[in-house]
C-alpha cells in the first residue's frame, strides 16, 4: 500500500497552525494538518479577542513586537471587515498607578511605530466625551485610543478555509499518534487510521507544544511557560461600541468589551499553570475581575452576574521573566534539522499569526529546496471581499428580508460574502430548513458540518456562532440530538 505524502504535517489547528498551513499550500507546498479536537478548539478561542498591538508591551520596552502587531493589525482590519472590526478604547486615568505623561507617551508610540493605519488615532478625554465618561465612578481625566475586535474562532476558521481552497488537507478530531525520522523523511501514524510520510513536521501544539516534543523524542532549546487567562461575561455594563482598559493597583490591566450584543466581556487573568487541561476558571479569579470592574464602573457586579466563563492556557515562550503578566508575548520558532526538519512554534497571539505563518515558511522552504514567497500579506480572507461593512450589510438585509435586523448583522459577520453562497436561492425563512433556538437553522448547522469541519453540536453552538450561549439546556439538547441524528458518528 502506498503511503500519502506531504511535504508538511503540521500538528495543531489554533491560529498557528491554520495561518501556517494557509501560507505553505499558497507558496506550493503539499499540507495536512491535523487537529485532535476542533480547529480553534483551545486557546484560539479563549483569548481576548483582540486584533492589537499591545499597549501594555510598551511597559516592558517590547518595541519589536509592538510595531510588528500594529502593522498586522492594519493589514488584518482590510484583509477581514466581516470578523474584525475597529473598536475606540477608553482608558480612564483613575486608581492610575502610571504618570499621566507616560500613558501620554505611550500612547504616541503606539500610534507611530505601526506607521500608516487606518483607525483613528488617540487623544485625551473630552468634556464632551460623556458617553465614554458616564458609566464611569471617577472624574473625565484619561484617553481615547482604538485596536479591533475580533471573533478569533472564526478568523482561525477562514486561515484553514483558505488553506483547504488551495489544497490543503485539514482533519479534526485527528491526532498524531507517532512520528519517527526515516533518511530523508518523517513516517507518521494517525488516530483515523492512516500513516503518511511528510518531509517536515510543525509543530503548532500551541500548550501541547513541549509534550509533543516529548513524544517525537527532540529536546528543545526554547522552553514555554503556560499561562492561564481567564474572562467572565457579565450583563452589560454600559451603553455604547466602545471598550474600557483599565489600570489596577497591582500594575495589571484589564479590558471591559462589548460582547454579543447584551453582555460584557471582562479579562485576563495570568495564572501560572502547570498543565494545557488547567484551563479552568476558579472563584478567585471571577472576584479579581468582579472587583477591577467595580472599582471603575458605576454599576457593580458580583459573582452571581456572571453569565458565562471561559479560560485559555497561553503557551508562551519562557524568556525567564519573574511574574506571569511580563512574560513576553513574542514567539520563537526554533527549527531542528537533524534529519527531516521539525519546527516548532512557542509563544504567539492571534494579531501576529500571519507574520509568524510568513516567518515559519521563510525558515522551512530552504530545507525542502523550496524559496519562500510572502503569499499572505495583501490577501483578502474567504468572504472578505465586501464593501465597507455597512453597505455589505444594507445588500444582505434587502437580498434576504426574512433574516431580520439582528439574525442579519450576525451571518453577514460570521461569513461576509460567504453568505451568498449559502444563502443562494434561499427567499424566504421556509428556505432555510428546519428553525432551531436564538436564530439558527438548518441551512447555516449544514454548511457548518459541510464548509467548517464542526464535527459535533458544540462546534456549532459553542465556537462558530456562539448561539448556545442564547439558548436554554433544553433548546441546546434539541439541537444536539438532531445534530446526533443527521451526523451520527
């Protein structure tokens, strides 16, 4: 029997992994990607879900990576309007345990070392800024900055969409089970059965990342350090688009974001963690972030507010910084070359995956007697290509009344110009198959299981729309056992 070959295997489907595989099978490599669980179905969708250049990095004179995050952030805002979206930052200067010049100073750099950017720049407070003052319990003194939103599920999801477009084979629920250099080659075997042979490997592990190393028997030089962030949702804090950071006495900050609509989301924390399984928010952190948004907001919050959790281990690069919050946020890629190449990933955000993608084949191609092409830089995202996102949202709501004003704004988000397609012949809400709970059909659970590679009613629900969070027990076990019964096993 003749094995498959690639010329990469990458392991691992966070944004790493995704971006990677996108920007090799565009520069005409031969990709398989595997997955053990769902794409984006760890860290990758339990950050912040930021597109930003890391004001807070500048503390720590991380210049490089600030710079470099900015220039991404511009060319993420352009390359994906549908899931990215520019949002104004508050920065109240209250309990500010910065002089006011150095948050000043700040905040020109941050907008000069991205260099041209379309989002507005930053500025002081205003008089007349009272709907960014209001919902606050101090005077106006502070600054207005902006950075972007960004579904981070998705964006993992149109990395791998684009890589599958172009020849990529992507498959979850897929582990690699083991893998062992031979001449030339790495020979692998899978848990869906199947052995292939890849004449490199990523590793893109993300906090598996030095247990795979394990595995394959490679000690690395780099070492990562696992760093548990963890958010709460509240019901929301105030009117308005805008988000808050805000400063703590203990020189941490954190963010107050509009989510979904109704909510708020408030975070991070960094908690030291010893395994990827610790991704676990407990009561210490809910009242930590509870009391940093009490101590800003008019309207306070209490444990029992919280709507929902989630919690994501960072695996960051170990620089041998003291305290968790200073760790750098920088990657490393380190390549092993003894014998068929291995590179493996530590450290990373999601705003700089493309550049970290664009590195990583830069470092690979020379030893597969490939040249590298920066293939990513100008590339518009799947479903991407729309107008500004106002009038793409005008032509969705009048090609497709039957949506509404809300179910709208929500699919022209998660699929841009996507949704034509799915959407295609669809003229009224009989079209779209059977109805489930908080705006869901049939139409957008198939092109999920079809299109996105959800494999079980929690892919659907949890990461690619969210919706389970507007839906009672008993309306997500309905829809779980019609996923069950259409898509068994």
């Amino acid at each position: 029997m003749t094995m498959a070959t690639y010329d990469l295997l990458i392991v691992g489907g966070g944004i790493n992994g995704a971006a990677i595989a996108r920007e090799a099978v565009l520069n005409g490599l031969s990709v398989l990607l595997v997955e053990q669980g769902d794409l984006a179905g760890a860290t990758s969708s339990a950050s912040t879900k930021l597109i930003h250049g890391g004001l807070r990095y500048l503390e720590y004179y991380d210049f490089k990576l600030v710079a470099e995050a900015l220039r991404e952030r511009e060319r993420l805002v352009t390359a994906a309007p549908h899931v990215i979206r520019p949002l104004r930052f508050v920065l109240p200067h209250e309990n500010a345990v910065r002089p006011w010049g150095m948050v000043r100073l700040g905040l020109y750099f941050y907008d000069m070392l991205g260099g041209r950017m379309t989002l507005k720049r930053s500025r002081s407070l205003r008089k007349n800024d009272t709907a960014f003052t209001a919902p606050l319990k101090g005077g106006a003194r502070g600054f207005v900055y902006s950075d972007a939103f960004v579904d981070d599920s998705r964006l993992t999801l149109l990395n791998a969409i684009d890589a599958a477009d172009n020849g990529a084979d992507i498959r979850v629920g897929t582990a690699l089970e083991s893998a062992r250099r031979d001449g030339s080659i790495w020979r692998a075997t899978l848990s869906d059965g199947d052995d292939v042979t890849a004449r490199a490997i990523v590793n893109a592990a993300g906090p598996w990342v030095a247990a795979l190393l394990g595995r394959l028997g490679v000690n690395a030089e780099a070492g990562v350090r696992l760093v548990k962030g963890s958010h709460i949702v509240v019901p929301r804090l105030y009117d308005g688009d805008h988000a808050y950071i805000l400063q703590l006495p203990d020189r941490r900050i954190v963010f107050a974001i509009p989510y979904l609509g109704d909510s708020t989301e408030i975070g991070t924390t960094d908690i030291p963690v010893d395994r990827p399984e610790d991704a676990v928010i407990d009561a210490d952190e809910i009242a930590y972030l509870c009391d940093a948004v009490n101590q800003h907001f008019v309207r306070q919050v209490a444990p029992g507010d919280v709507t929902s959790t989630w919690s994501g281990v960072r695996p960051l690069y170990d620089d041998g910084a003291s305290e968790a919050r200073a760790v750098t946020r920088d990657y490393v890629l380190e390549l092993d070359t003894n014998g068929p190449p291995l590179l493996s990933v530590f450290g990373g955000k999601i705003t700089t995956a493309r550049h970290l993608a664009e590195e990583a084949i830069g470092k690979l191609a020379p030893t597969l007697g490939r040249s590298a092409r920066r293939t990513t830089r100008g590339r518009i995202f799947p479903g991407g290509d729309i107008a500004p996102f106002a009038v793409f949202l005008g032509e969705v709501r009048r090609t497709w009344p039957c949506l509404g004003t809300q179910r709208s704004e929500r699919m022209a988000r998660a699929y841009g110009s996507m949704l034509r397609r799915m959407l295609a012949g669809v003229t009224d809400e009989a079209g779209m198959g059977r109805a489930f709970a908080a705006g869901l059909t049939e139409i957008e659970a198939r092109w999920m299981h079809d299109r996105e590679w959800a494999r079980a009613a929690d892919d659907v629900l949890m990461r690619r729309s969210k919706l389970g969070l507007h839906m009672t027990s008993a309306e997500r076990a309905a829809f779980a056992a019609w996923w069950n019964a259409t898509y068994p096993g």
